[in-house]
C-alpha cells in the first residue's frame, strides 16, 4: 500500500466533502445547526456507515456468489438490492439520534435534508477516497486518481446526500405533522424514496456503459439534483413566510423592533448586519439574536401544525430576545 496514494486519495476525498457540507451549512439560512451536532453526522457517516457499509455489503455479496456460483449476479444484487438499504440505513441512524435525542434541534424540512445530507457526505468522503486509491491510483496510477477523483467528485459528488435527504425530509414531515397516520407513514416513505433512488442510480450506472451511459447517468443525476435544490429553495421560502408571521406579535409586544423584524425576515438583512457587527464589537450578541429570532418564529409554528405546545422553551426564547435586542445590529 503506497502511503503517498493513500494520503492524496484522502484528501481528495475529504476535502471536496467538508466543502459541499459547508454549503449546505450556508444554505440553512435562519435558523442554523449546531456545528458540533453536524460534525457528530458527518463522523457517524464517514466511520459507523461507511465501515459498516463496506462489511456488511461484502460480507452478503460474498454470500451470494457462493450460493449463485455467479460473479455477475453478486455484482448485480450488491449493488442494486443490498447496498441501497444497507447503506442508506447506516446513514439513516445518524438522523435519527438528532431525531429522536435531540428532537428541540429538529425544527423544519430544511433541517430534516442538512442532517440527512450531511451524514451522507461523510459516507461519501470515505467511500470516495477509497474508489480514488483501490480503482484510481492502484489500478492506474496518478492518471486513475484525476479520473476517479472528476467523476466521484464533480460528475457524481451529491449523489449520496441526494439520496439520504430524503430520509431527512420523512422525519421531518412527521415531525411536524398532527395527523398519526402522516407521523407514522412519512419516515418510512423518506426512507423508501431514499432506497429506490439509490437503487436506480446504481442499476442505471450498471447496466449503462461506456461514455453514453455516463453522459446519459450523469444527465439523470443532475436532473434530480436541480429539482432537489428547488425544494430547497421553497422550504427557505416556506421558512421565511414563518418568521414574517410569528415574529410580528413579538414587534407589538415590544420584545423586537420593527427594524429588527425586517431585518430578521430577510436572510440578506441578517447577513449584512452580522457583519456590520463584527465591526461594531456585536458580532456575537447579533448571532444569536437572529438565531432566537427563527427558533421562536419555528417553535410557534410547530405550536400549530404539530400540537407541540413548548411554552416554556417560548417563553425563554422571548425573555433571551428581550435582553439582547438592544446590542443586535440590524440592516
């Protein structure tokens, strides 16, 4: 094993990964989620799912050529029956620690897709630097490693959060959901959805060959990625329409200013005004105002679509707004 193609293949598969979390970070617009929950995923991804992923895949395809005497129909069932579900319940158990333990951090569907999304990058991270060394580097030196790395990273690089964002988006439609029946049915719907669009994937990329089928795989990948990133846009619309609501009571009762509540209803607003902050000594002060602002603007909401009357937590997010609203900057 060459320590040099070993480092260069992680890193290769690393830090493209840390990249595309941060933008998914960055897109959480409102009300954003605690870094060292999200570090806790991405490890869970790139250690507990990948490495159980890669035994228990090998493991059952070893089972199977033995029971089939068939090199193509393990290579068929691991890819497109086994690793689908294995994989994306791996990387489901992540979610559903935050889901379940954490549930005050579980407030919308955006929130349900970056913590889906994120674990499944660092699946990715180490699932890429491993085809980067065993398929790219040792089958083909340096020349493999700059082929593996375009495919895995530009041509196929969100596929894997692509998949367990919809796991993410199940838990949270349960979440916020009254009816028992949705409660009951949407995580195993996500989950569903999350199995048979990384089957697809998968089936398509064996069945298609050469530069057609990865023009053609490539194409499909994409297109659900694009519809992906609208949906994404309309839950930060959807959240917008949150703060605008929930928030004007608190301008009547004097907890906000009206300046506040524009500018707390605008993702732009907010991030000129933290850095305005910066400048002013109010950097911090001014985060975790908007930060409350949506938490307060979310709990509300949940009050109403899920019956999660959390007084208490309102109360506290009001009386922490009342005390920093004169030291957060606005637009």
């Amino acid at each position: 094993m060459d320590l040099l193609g070993m480092i260069v293949s992680l890193i290769l598969g690393f830090v493209p990964m840390f990249f595309f979390a941060y933008l998914v970070y960055w897109t959480d617009r409102y009300e954003k989620e605690p870094l060292h929950l999200l570090f806790g995923v991405f490890v869970w991804g790139a250690v507990v799912a990948a490495g159980g992923a890669f035994i228990i895949n090998t493991t059952l395809g070893i089972g199977i050529y033995i029971f089939t005497n068939s090199e193509a129909a393990s290579d068929f069932a691991t890819a497109s029956l086994i690793a689908p579900v294995v994989e994306e319940a791996l990387k489901a158990f992540a979610v559903l620690i935050v889901f379940f333990l954490i549930r005050h951090e579980f407030d919308s569907i955006l929130d349900g897709i970056v913590y889906g999304a994120i674990a499944a990058m660092g699946f990715a991270a180490t699932e890429n630097a491993y085809y980067i060394y065993s398929y790219g580097y040792a089958e083909e030196g340096w020349g493999g490693v700059l082929v593996l790395f375009v495919i895995r990273v530009f041509l196929v690089g969100w596929q894997h959060p692509f998949y367990t964002a919809f796991t993410g988006i199940g838990l949270a439609v349960a979440r916020l959901n009254k009816n028992i029946l949705v409660k009951l049915a949407a995580p195993f719907i996500g989950f569903g959805l999350a199995v048979f669009t990384h089957a697809a994937h998968n089936t398509l990329a064996g069945l298609l060959g050469g530069l057609e089928g990865l023009a053609l795989g490539t194409l499909l990948d994409w297109t659900g990625w694009f519809f992906m990133f609208l949906f994404i846009l309309w839950a930060l619309y959807r959240e917008q329409t949150w703060l605008s609501r929930h928030l004007k009571e608190e301008v009547s009762a004097g907890v906000i200013t009206a300046a506040q509540y524009r500018t707390a209803c605008s993702a732009w607003a907010q991030s000129f005004a933290r850095l305005g902050a910066l400048f002013s000594g109010r950097a911090r002060a001014t985060g975790r105002f908007y930060q409350a602002c949506a938490e307060l603007a979310f709990k509300k909401e949940q009050a109403i679509s899920s019956g999660d009357q959390n007084l208490v937590r309102i109360e506290s997010l009001r009386q922490e707004l009342a005390r920093l609203s004169p030291q957060a900057s606005v637009l």
